[in-house]
C-alpha cells in the first residue's frame, strides 16, 4: 500500500486530534451511555408490542431496530474499517468498565481472568443463550444479555485494575471477535523502536486502558484506536496500511483464535441464525415430539420454563418447550460440526500441501514465531477472518431487513447485496490463502492445491446462507 506523504501526516494529525480531545470524547461516551441505558430499561416497563406496533408508535420497536437493526450490525462493520475505534471511543460497556476501575479496589488481575479460551467461550454462550431466550425479540432478553454483560463488566473493572478495561481485554464476550477483525483495519498506532529508544525529556505517563505493551504494539487487533498515546515519546503514530497487514506479517494466530473463526463465527454462529427458518428444525422436533408421545414421555413437551431460560411469553403465543430448547442446541451444534468440521479438514490438508515446518519454534517468512506443531493451521485460519466476519455482518442485519419489510420498505435489493458481500468476503479469505502459503512455497502449483483445498472446505459454510436467504 502506497501513500503520499502529505496523506499520512493528515493521518497522524487525526490521531493528534483525538488525544488532544479526550474530554470532549468522554463527554461523548457519556451520552452514549445515557442513550445506551434508556434503550436498555425504558421497554422493560412497557407491555408487549403488537402486530401492528411499529417503529414509529411504539418505543420497544424502536429499541429493538436501533439495537440489532442498526447498533451492533454497523458496530460489527466499523471494526475492518477504522479498527477498533469502537471500544475506545463509544462503547458504554468500556466507558462503564473504565469508570468502576477508576473508583474501584484495584487489585491485581487474576490467573484465571488471563486464560486465553475465553473470547470463544464467552461468544459461544452467549449467542446459544440469546437463542434460548430470543434476545432479538423480547426487551427482557436484551436486558438479560446486554444488561447482565455490563453489570459484569462494572464488578470486573471495580475489582481489578486502576482505571483500567480489564473486562474489554480478558472477558468481553465480542472482544475476541472484533479483535480478528480490527486485523483487517487499514489504520493503526505504529511504534518507531528507534524513536522510543532516543532519550526525551521526561513525559507524563500515558494510560492505556486495554493494558497494551505501547513500546512493542505492532497491529491493531487489541488497540482500542482511543489516541491517548498519539505522538508519545514522538514514536507512536496513527499510520494507514495495507489492510493485509497484519494478517500475512504480523499475525501468527493461534488455537483458541482459530476455534473463534471456525467454530465460534463460521459454525456456531450460522447455526444460531439459520434454526429458526430450518425445516430440518422442524422435521427433527415433529419426529422427536411424535417418540415422546408413543412412549408416553410428556413433560418435554410442556412449556414451563421461565423467561430466562427459555422464551416464554403465553401473552404473545409465544414461548418455548423443553423440546424446543433440546432440538435448537442440538440444530446449533450439528451446524457447528458440520461447517467447522469442513474447514477445519480443508485447513488441515491445505497446510500438508506445503512444504513442512521443521519444528514448533521456527520463523515463517513473515517473521512470526510459529510455537505448535499447528502453526500453520492457526496462520492459514487468519486469512479467513473476511468469510467468517461477513457471516455475523448477514445474520444480524437479517432483522434490519426484517424490520424494514415489517414498516413497508422495499428489500428486493437485499439477496443480491448479501451475496455480493458475502462472494466478495469469500474471494478475499481465498486470496489471503494465496499470500499465506506463498509464505511457505514459491511453487505455483503447490500454492494452488492449499488454496484449492481451502475453497472445496467453505461450500457447507456458504450454503448454510444459501439456505438462510433464498426461501
């Protein structure tokens, strides 16, 4: 990627600004905490929309399009585009987190909180749970989910650190995530070694909330974009640069990170949002439901089960049987299995297609210390954080377009962009494969036979879509 000069000094006064404005920044996260908590608790008081409730005369409507109409689905864009400017500059959660740890008992951050498996672990629980309880629909849910994420993430920042994010960089359930994507960002904090390294006046310290080594920061996966650190020790600069970056030089990735891409985004996640419109679904439970009658087994199929553990809203018609919480986990994990089965064989005979590395501990070409004997399954994963990411992006924004054909708007447009969106995310997870086996191999046709692998492995992936869209 290459960039004039006047551009990147443009680029490094945009992150000068935004050290240099940090209580007007504040003042913002503030409001949108306000906004943020009136979305929250204001439809928990208010009875149940109707079916001719509408965005405009029933505020629960409204809240529920501005959350995962418009809020989380053009969050979860934003990251590949300016990082994670996100979390350092409007998230309630991380302006909440930050406050509690300011005020809070400070103590040190436990073993146990720094385990790596916990972004897929906390994703993971809580899309099956908003599943169960159908976050996407009921206010209550939302204030379960949501609002239980952000009590937690007020206890943790009290507890632990001074002033710090403990629960943004440890424990958030979509930290992990958009930390994948924050590597496709074309903007990022860089670290000049010699200028750090040169002797400087003495300087006020700079408090990087998300807990970052600034001296040795090299992308932008875990950089919260907030531009405290613009210009410190006249070495770090916000800097444009190849979107691909960080993919093919810096980032090596690892096991819990390729269990997020491949089971958690590309397996769990579709499985979430393809049950409800599955006539597998339908089908499995109808067969099950027909076996439990001939065996005389009938407490399954009541529909006792309290709002938050499985949707129950007799006012509405709708609530959920024990059969129904059973056959949608068993619906998520089969989808889970199927798809991250797939990609994780295509990963795995796409990396024997290379040549050899010689043993855990060895540099790739690009630099990045390789540690496991699956170094290159966890490199070759990265290049498919695009195909993964556009799959979240489609599955919430199907209850914009569901809003938007329930106020009257046309969505003819809607298969044809998804697709398009979803081919072009596809392509770019294809051409990322390209680049990384490059790393290993100049040899064409080898590079072919690892790509191609990969390919073959993403069709249950893109039918799960297929299935999701075309009806």
């Amino acid at each position: 990627m290459t960039v004039t000069p006047g551009f990147r000094a443009r680029v490094a006064r945009a992150g000068d600004f935004l050290r240099d404005h940090q209580r007007g920044i504040r003042r913002l996260q503030w409001s949108i905490v306000g906004l943020y908590l009136v979305l929250l608790l204001v439809p928990v008081f208010l009875p149940l929309p109707d079916r001719t409730a509408s965005i405009f005369n029933h505020f629960t409507v409204f809240a529920q399009f501005a959350f995962w109409g418009l809020w989380w689905p053009f969050v979860l864009i934003s990251i590949p585009l300016f990082g994670r400017a996100w979390c350092g500059l409007f998230c309630p959660e991380g302006t909440l987190t930050e406050w509690a740890s300011r005020h809070g008992r400070g103590r040190a951050i436990p073993r146990w909180m720094r385990w790596g498996g916990w972004p897929l672990v906390a994703f993971s629980l809580t899309t099956i749970y908003g599943q169960l309880i159908s976050v996407y629909q009921y206010p209550w849910a939302v204030a379960a989910i949501l609002g239980g994420s952000t009590l937690a993430a007020m206890g943790v920042g009290w507890l632990y650190g001074k002033d710090k994010r403990v629960w943004c960089k440890y424990l958030c359930p979509v930290s992990g995530v958009f930390n994948l994507l924050a590597k496709l960002s074309p903007w990022y904090y860089r670290v000049d070694a010699d200028a750090w390294r040169a002797p400087v006046r003495r300087t006020a310290s700079i408090n990087c909330a998300p807990l970052l080594p600034l001296r040795t920061m090299q992308g932008a996966a875990e950089c919260h974009m907030c531009g405290r650190c613009s210009d410190y020790r006249g070495a770090i600069t916000l800097s444009p640069r190849s979107p691909e970056a960080e993919i093919v030089h810096v980032s090596g990735g690892n096991a819990w990170q390729t269990g997020l891409i491949v089971f958690g985004l590309m397996g769990l996640a579709p499985g979430a949002f393809l049950w409800s419109a599955s006539p597998w679904y339908v089908s499995l439970k109808q067969a099950l439901a027909a076996w439990l009658v001939q065996a005389d087994i009938y407490w399954p199929l009541a529909d006792t089960a309290p709002w938050f553990i499985l949707t129950h809203y007799p006012q509405v018609n709708d609530s959920f049987s024990w059969l129904d919480g059973v056959v949608i986990l068993l619906f998520i994990f089969a989808t889970a299995a199927v798809v991250a089965g797939s990609v994780l064989a295509g990963l795995w005979l796409a990396d024997r297609n290379l040549p050899a590395l010689e043993r855990p501990g060895v540099r790739a070409a690009s630099g990045v210390l390789l540690r496991s004997p699956l170094a290159g399954v966890h490199m070759l994963a990265q290049g498919l954080i695009p195909a993964a990411g556009i799959g979240v992006f489609l599955g919430l924004s199907a209850t914009t377009l569901s809003l938007l054909q329930h106020e009257g708007v046309a969505t003819g447009w809607a298969n044809p962009a998804r697709f398009s969106l979803l081919s072009l995310a596809l392509l770019w997870s294809l051409r990322f494969q390209w680049r990384l086996a490059g790393l290993r191999t100049p040899g064409f046709w080898r590079r072919v036979s690892a790509v191609a692998a990969v390919a073959l492995s993403l069709a249950p992936f893109a039918w799960v879509w297929v299935l999701l869209f075309v009806r």
